[in-house]
C-alpha cells in the first residue's frame, strides 16, 4: 500500500520550518506566446527553500514551458526568474551569458532538472551518464567523478547497474539515473517535469519513492510537475494549480486537494482522481 499523507503535525512542523525560509525560485509576471498562441500570461509564483511544490494543471497549461524556463531552457518574452536570488543566464550588467557558460551558470545557481523522457544518453552507461556530465561540464578529475557518481547510483538504488546502457534498463531505472545525474552537481532546486508519466503504472512507485526521499530526508527545494494526486498529497507542501497561462489556485496541499475553491481546480481534481 502507497505510504499515508504526512500526520497533521508533521506538516505543521514543515510549515512552521518553511515559514520565513528565503526564496529559492521567483517567477514574476512571466509572458510567452509561441506565435499566437499565449502559454503563460503574467504568471507569479515563489518556491521557498526547502519547500516542495507541486506543479498541476490541464495538459497544455504551460507546466513545461514554466519549469523549462526558469531552468533557462526557453527565453520568456518578458518577465523575469530568480533562482536563489540571481537571474539564471545573465550577467550582472543584464546582458546574456552565451550558451556555453549557462551550464556553469545552472550550477552557481544551484538548479538541475529530470525531464519526463528521462533524456539519458543512450551509448553511456548509468554511471558515465552521471560522471560523464562531472567531468565535461563541472570539470571534476576523472576519479572524483566517477565515485560522486557511484555514490548518487547508490543513493537511487541503482549501484548494482553502474555498467548497465540506458536500453538495457526498465524505464523506471533510467529516470532514477536520471535523478541521479541531476543531482550530481549538488543542486539546492530540483525541477521535475513529470517525472512518472512516461513509465509503466508498475515502475511508478520506484521513482516516486527516491523523489519522497529526496523531499524528506535530503531538504531538496522541488518544483514538481505531476498528475499523480495522492503522491502530490504525500509530498508537496504546497500546490500551485496552474490553467490559462497563470496561477488560477494555491495554497497547503492538503487544503487545496481536498477543498479547492476555484472551480477549474475542483474540475481537474475530478477528472484526475
Ligand atoms: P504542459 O506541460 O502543461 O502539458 P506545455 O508547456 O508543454 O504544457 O505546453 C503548453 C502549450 O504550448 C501547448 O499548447 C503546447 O502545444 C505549446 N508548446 C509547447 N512548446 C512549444 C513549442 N516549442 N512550439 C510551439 N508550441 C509549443
Ligand atoms: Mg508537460
């Protein structure tokens, strides 16, 4: 059986060590259109350190586009995100950092990002998957690399497949390499974009617990985009339900999954549960 929602004073003691925590994500009034079509419309939200969010909404409400963005993989046309109080992808004079320092940028900025097709490299192994990215990008000796990276593989279950090719993995193996590799630079926000729903309804439960001990045991700041309501309840601190291009609804994640008060959060909750 799927472990319980957290008792009340669990949550209330997270509440209690959240409240005053400092930003770790601001996204204020944020605009981006591809061509006609407007996907997110003046949106504003706040992710607090230490605090897990999760991220609902239609499918084609903009979740993507959203977490794609503050992790400086789209531009917005206008709006701006702070990660830990600093513009990801700019320089402190405003101007662009060019593309091959944005990845150095992500890291000072203490963001990483697991992606719903897990985007391993298919010719790596597990662990050159995590290693590999040590070395090229964060420019960690060999060694360190690769024992940083059996250490993550551990930590997802997984040191037993170190040598294993991303096709020789279930599905559920490969988004925790995936994991695993996003946290290899040591992120302090963990941006996943719905991280389950290209696997199998068996392997679901394998990811969902290394993400429930990420949030419980490790203190990550997560932004969460998901359809899965009951982890959603287990996990997040809080939930932003996003529709028409901006925040229709947030609040406690226990109060607004079982008493929304907007009618286009009631509805989805309907239809997902
Ligand atoms: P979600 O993740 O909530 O399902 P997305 O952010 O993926 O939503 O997409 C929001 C809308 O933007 C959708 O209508 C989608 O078709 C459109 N869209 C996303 N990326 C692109 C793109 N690169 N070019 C054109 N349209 C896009
Ligand atoms: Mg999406």
């Amino acid at each position: 059986a799927p472990p319980a929602p957290p008792e009340p004073w669990e949550r209330e003691a997270r509440v209690a060590a959240l409240d005053g925590a400092p930003a770790a994500v601001e996204v204020g009034n944020l605009h981006k259109s591809y061509g006609e079509h407007v996907v997110l419309d003046g949106l504003n939200m706040t992710v607090r350190t230490g605090e897990v969010v999760a991220l609902l909404g239609p499918s084609g409400s903009g979740k993507s586009t959203l977490l794609r963005t503050i992790n400086h993989l789209e531009d917005p046309d206008s709006g701006a995100v702070l990660i830990n109080g600093r513009r990801l992808g700019y320089q402190d004079n405003g101007k662009p950092l060019s593309p091959a320092k944005i990845a150095d940028a992500r890291a000072e900025a203490g963001v990483g990002m697991v992606f719903q097709h897990f985007n391993l490299f298919s010719h790596l192994t597990a662990l050159e998957n995590v290693a590999g990215p040590l070395r090229w990008v964060h420019r960690m000796p060999a060694k360190e690399a690769e024992h940083r990276a059996g250490e993550l593989l551990e930590r997802v279950g997984l040191a037993h497949r170190a040598g294993a090719l991303p096709r020789h993995l279930s599905g559920g193996q490969q988004q925790r390499v995936a994991i695993a590799r996003a946290l290899a630079p040591n992120p302090r926000v963990l941006l996943l974009d719905e991280p389950t729903s290209a696997l199998d309804p068996e392997l679901v439960h394998e990811v969902l617990e290394v993400i429930r001990g990420l949030a419980r045991e490790d203190g990550l700041t997560m932004l969460i985009a998901t359809h899965q309501l009951r982890f959603a309840h287990e996990v997040a601190d809080r939930v932003v339900f996003i529709s028409n291009g901006s925040v229709t609804e947030e609040g406690p994640a226990e109060e607004l999954l079982t008493r929304p008060r907007h009618p286009a959060t009631a509805r989805f909750l309907r239809v997902m549960g």
